[in-house]
C-alpha cells in the first residue's frame, strides 16, 4: 500500500493523495538518512558511544516504519473526507447526518498529519544530539535529513491547519490549532 501512495504522490493526474502523505514520506526518508548517519558514526571518536549511535538509528528505523504507515494512513483519511462529502444531502436529516461525518472524517485528517509531524519532530530533536558528533563524510546526508525532516513537520502542521475549517466544534479546533502552532514553531 506504502509504494501505491508512493507512486500516486508523483501522479499529477491523481487527486487522492496529496502533501500530508508526502510530508510522511518525507520524513520517513530523514530517518533513514539520519539512521545511517549515526551507524556510519560508529566505531569512531565523533563525540558519543557507539551504543547511543545504534541506540539512535533504532528509534530512527522504527519511526521511518511510522511515517510510512503514517503516509498510507493520512490518503485514507482524506478519501474519508471524500466519502463524507458525498452523502446525500437532500433533507435536513440527511444534512445533518453529512455534517457529523465530514466533521469527524476532518478530525481523523487533522490527527493523523498531527502524529507524523511530531514523528518528524523526533527526528530533529535526534539530529540536534548529534550535531558536531556525527562521521562528517555523511555531512550531506545529515543535511538532507534535517531538511527533510523540517519540511516535513511544517508540512503536516500545514495540512492540520487544511482541515480546521471543516472542525466545527470550537475545543476540538482550537486543540488541533494549538498543536499545529506548535509543530511550526519547533521546528525553527
């Protein structure tokens, strides 16, 4: 399902899957990057014990399994939305039937951006303990996850802010604003 995404993110002619996907796999790229970044960085002196290298490529390892899975959860979630929007609409029941389904399907498109960018956040907080401690040869690669895993948390802030218009309950809109914010914010 992940490659499905994967090839539909690069189909300009396919409406099903869009930024919030590619912000996951994005920052399922700056784990591997940075993964091996940190296995190259071992068995050398560059500033921290082999065992915290491994110990950080694992966590990277498993978070690019959560962003991956995070991509294909995120196209789900808007065709959700566009399930919802095609109810029938033609009584005041059947509106208001509608309106629940596309506010809780834009709920679910707004949490699960949410959870791959403090995904990709983990990712930065990891690559701020190895800066200047990491094998240099990889300096492009370190570099390319950072900016991989950046563009990746403000992209799914991004894409929590898309859906708040359809989020008509104000605690639930505020709350998902305010975590959006913070996302943005941390990842200056």
């Amino acid at each position: 399902m992940f490659y499905d995404v994967l090839e539909k993110i690069m189909d300009s002619k396919d409406t099903t899957v869009g930024g919030g996907s590619a912000s996951a796999v994005a920052g399922a790229m700056a784990a591997g990057l940075v993964g091996m970044v940190a296995r190259l960085s071992t068995g050398k002196q560059y500033g921290l014990p082999d065992e915290r290298y491994l110990g950080i490529a694992d966590e990277l390892d498993m978070l690019a399994v959560k962003l991956k899975d995070g991509a294909v959860a995120d196209t789900q979630s808007y065709l959700g939305i566009k399930a919802a929007f095609l109810l029938p609409k033609s009584t005041e029941a059947e509106k208001a039937v509608r309106r629940a389904a596309v506010e809780e399907a834009a709920i679910m498109a707004a949490k699960v951006p949410l959870e791959n960018g403090r995904a990709a956040l983990r990712i930065l907080e990891l690559c701020k303990e190895m800066e200047g401690k990491f094998n240099t040869a990889a300096s492009s690669d370190m570099e390319a996850g950072i900016m991989l895993a950046k563009m990746a948390v403000v992209d799914t802030a991004l894409n929590v802010e898309a859906n708040l218009s359809l989020i008509k309950t104000p605690v639930i809109n505020q709350e998902l604003a305010a975590a959006a914010r913070v996302l943005k914010n941390s990842a200056k």
